[in-house]
C-alpha cells in the first residue's frame, strides 16, 4: 500500500465528510473581483463589509480564462472547520499552537519523483511564458492593484542557508515574470535574510508555496518573540500534523518548495529594487486588508522575479482568501493567542485559563482573556496579564478581561460582563503612544496630533470586566440544573 501523507487534497477529502463545510460548483466565475464578491455573501465573515457569513469552503472548478484550474477560497475561514481539518477542540487552539511551537517536527527534503508540486514545469525562458496567463490569481475588489498571491507560502533563508524562514505576505502579479511583495519593515524574517543578501549585492532565492495541508498556512504565522530569528515555522506545522512536511530542492534556485504543495513559484527578490504596487491600476489601492478597509498601494515594494513555475498535473488548486474574512482571523488570531499564552503561562501561571482573539479585531487588533482568581492577592494580577499580552504582541490594541465563568467565544455574554461587572471610571487602563499595526486608519496623525506623532501609534485600551475577588458573592450568576440529556427533547 502506498503511503498517504498529509496535503490540501487529503484535507479537503477529510472536510468532504462534514456536512455544511465544503462547496464546489462548476458555474464559470471570473476572478476579477467576481469570485471574491460571491464568497463575500456565502462564507468570508470577519471584517467583510455586511451582508457575510460564516459558511463552507468553496471550490471554484470552472475560472474563466484557466481551464483545468480549480480556486479554493474560505478553507480556514471558520475557527470550528479550523479544528476539524485539525482534529482539535477549537476552543483550544492556542494552547494546540503554543505546545506545537515547543515542540516543533523539522521539515525533511524528498526527492523530485517524491513531490507531486514538480509535476508539471513551465520554465520563465520558455517561449511566451506569462504567470499572469498560468497561475489564476484572482483579485479581492475591481480597485485591487492587481492579481494578488494571498495564500502563498514564502520560503526563503539567509546566504549561508543555516537558518530558514517560512511566511505569507502580500504579492501582486505586476507583469509576465514580475511579482511585487510587501515586506513589512521590522515585522518578518524574511526581511532580514533579504537584508544580508543586499549586502552581498546578490538577489534572494525564494519559493512562494500554493494550496498547502491547512496546518502549514496556519502554523507559519507566529512572529518574534515567539519564534526567534532562525527558527523554521515549518516545523510547528509538523508538530501539528504529527508529521515532517516534505520539502524538495528547486528547480532554477538554490531554494527548497514544499514538495506537496499544488504550486511552486521559483523566484528571486532582486537587492534593493522597488516598483509601484499599483504601477498597472493607478488606483491608489493594494488589496483589502484584515481591519476591512482598502490597503494603500505601497509606492516601492520589493521585487520578485520569477524563474520557473511548477504544479501538479491533475487540475491544480489555487488557493486564495478574501483579505479581511474570517480566514485572516483564524491565521493571524489562533497564533497571537498562542503567543500570549506562551508568555503568560511562563510569568503567571495558573492565571489565565484561555485566550481568544475575535473576528471583530481581524485576529490582531483585540483579545479576549479569561482570568482565574485564586486568592485575595490574585487582585490586580488580571491588569498584568494585559500588559504581559501587548509586550508578545505590540499589534494588540485592545484587551477584554472577564472572570473564569465568561465564555470569551460567545460575545454576547462577554458583553454582558462588561455591561454588569464593570464601570468606567474604574475598569478602563488607557496606556497611549505606542506602536501598533499601521494598517489601522485612526492610528494617524491627523487624527490625534497631540499624541500621534506618525502612522502606526496608537492607545492601548484595557477593558476590565473581571470580578473583584472581594465582592465575588455578589456576581454570582443564577444557577440552573443541569440536565445531561437535555438533547432528547428535540429529537
């Protein structure tokens, strides 16, 4: 018997089986803009302009332009769906993360007739080659700079390749061999082994993986401290896995692809060269962003220049999202939570029971924090635990605190904590002037001059609905029986 290891199709097979979680359809969709405004009403959630919801993965079998090209958009767009392809509790998926990222399962290389994403080669030197007219790219809204990569995997090293990193950025399809990718200055590590090779005026070896076992997107996206300078976050989606992810050797650059991927684009990030974002639209925007607002094309992002382009030969997958649904919450949220845990288990342990990072901050911006109180000195030890979550992660903006009986998944009844354990004259720590995501458009100047001197600061707010251990008779909630066959009665 042949051994079946870990990829999107084993994935998605496994998903098949859930009722309600997977959708495909053979209508023709053209990826301008269409295909993103369908997923929009049917399962995007998150920060998508209303009307959304949350609903199944899609499969886009017939995309007008690329025959024999299937778009898959939504997978992970669902925090629930996140802990089945998991087999994993969803209400305990940072701790899942942060125990993967202790115990990380290092990536191992296979051979060439080992990686079905080798399959098929298309060489930039070929004749009429255009990734524009191979790779179905599609483009969130008809004011997007262009084709956009947003669920593209970049994995790349420093010169002397002993230290590796594996990331997702934002990459626009600007001509027939030229990617435009925004590295966020400071915020990747990618970014640093590109540094070293400017130094050495040579162009950067990259890979940029499409349609990936789901743990690999989601376990690539922790960032310092977290995960230092140099460690492989390949290695926390083997852990999550229970198995090593395949990588291969490329085929043009002396760069490793993920081997079970259903696309690899071989590249090179040329040394200090920039372009427009939006060179072909002059529109002025790069793509939706995860706070639901149009992202601002950047005047000089970096440039990728492609060399060759591999994928399976059995109607490859494109996998794509909608840049501000809940598929960016459960990426960017699920790995914040486990950097927050990760932190705060070591400083106050036994204080905070669970973390959750809600769609309505796009997984960055908000927290929600679940907090045991012990003992009368346990007092204070809540506002703490704030602090402690906004030094793991300076892009945090707001922390909710609520007592060990609030379920910080249902916001209703986190609400309701704020609304009868809390009062704003006491309850409120505004901690101001301090770094926080640029993306956020209130963190500028012209909205607060006295106190935002540059794009990107913000107030830290600290919302503290926890019960005050002295007066915790006083909160206690009314008591119900329980029944544990309650489900009887609605058969």
């Amino acid at each position: 018997m042949t051994e079946q290891f870990y990829d999107l199709r084993r994935a998605l097979d496994e998903l098949k089986e859930l009722p309600g979680q997977y959708h495909e359809t053979d209508l023709e969709v053209d990826p301008n803009a269409e295909l993103s405004g369908v997923y929009r009403y049917i399962g995007a959630g998150g920060t998508v302009q209303r009307p959304t919801n949350e609903g199944p993965a899609m499969m886009f079998n017939n995309v007008k332009g690329y025959p024999g090209s299937r778009v898959l958009i939504g997978l992970l767009a669902s925090r629930k769906r996140v802990g089945a392809l998991l087999h994993q509790d969803w209400k305990t998926l940072g701790r899942f993360w942060s125990q993967s990222v202790e115990h990380p399962i290092a990536p191992v290389v296979v051979t060439r007739e080992q990686a079905p994403a080798q399959e098929v080669v298309h060489l930039a030197t070929d004749e009429g080659f255009d990734i524009r007219k191979i790779l179905a790219a599609p483009t969130n809204t008809e004011q997007d700079a262009g084709p956009y990569i947003t669920m593209g995997v970049v994995y790349g090293s420093n010169p002397e390749q002993t230290k590796h990193d594996a990331t997702i950025h934002r990459m626009v399809l600007e001509d027939e061999d030229t990617i435009g990718v925004f590295i966020q200055p400071g915020g990747r590590h990618i970014g640093a082994f590109l540094g070293e090779f400017e130094e050495l005026d040579q162009p950067m070896p990259v890979t940029i993986n499409i349609g990936l076992d789901p743990v690999i997107p989601l376990g690539v996206t922790f960032e310092a401290p977290t995960t230092p300078l140099g460690y492989d976050e390949l290695g926390v989606a083997g852990a999550m896995r229970g198995e090593a992810v395949q990588l291969v050797d490329g085929i043009t650059i002396p760069e490793k692809g993920i081997a079970r991927a259903e696309w690899i684009i071989e590249a090179e990030i040329l040394p200090k060269t920039y372009m427009q974002e939006d060179v072909n639209t002059n529109t002025g925007h790069a793509m939706p962003e995860f706070p639901g607002y149009n992202g601002t094309a950047n005047p000089h992002v970096n440039v990728m220049k492609v060399k060759a382009i591999t994928h399976r030969q059995d109607n490859p997958i494109v996998q794509t999202t909608i840049g501000p649904s809940e598929e960016h919450v459960s990426m960017a949220g699920i790995s914040t939570e486990a950097s927050i845990l990760n932190m705060v288990d070591k400083a106050i342990p036994g204080n905070v029971l669970n973390v959750y990072n809600p769609p309505a901050g796009g997984g960055k911006y908000m927290t929600i924090m679940q907090i045991k109180k012990h003992v009368p000195s346990d007092e204070g030890i809540q506002r703490q635990a704030a602090i402690l979550a906004f030094g793991a992660f300076k892009e945090l903006k707001t922390v909710i605190l609520v007592s060990e009986d609030v379920d910080i998944f249902d916001w209703n009844d986190v609400m309701w904590s704020i609304n009868t354990r809390f009062q704003g004259d006491r309850d409120i720590m505004v901690l101001d002037q301090m770094r926080n995501h640029p993306l956020d458009p209130s963190e500028s100047p012209a909205y607060d001059p006295g106190k935002i001197a540059f794009q990107g600061m913000s107030s830290k707010t600290v919302l503290d609905g926890t019960i005050p251990f002295a007066l915790k008779e006083h909160f206690e909630r009314a008591e119900f029986m329980p029944v544990s066959d309650w489900q009887k009665y609605l058969r």
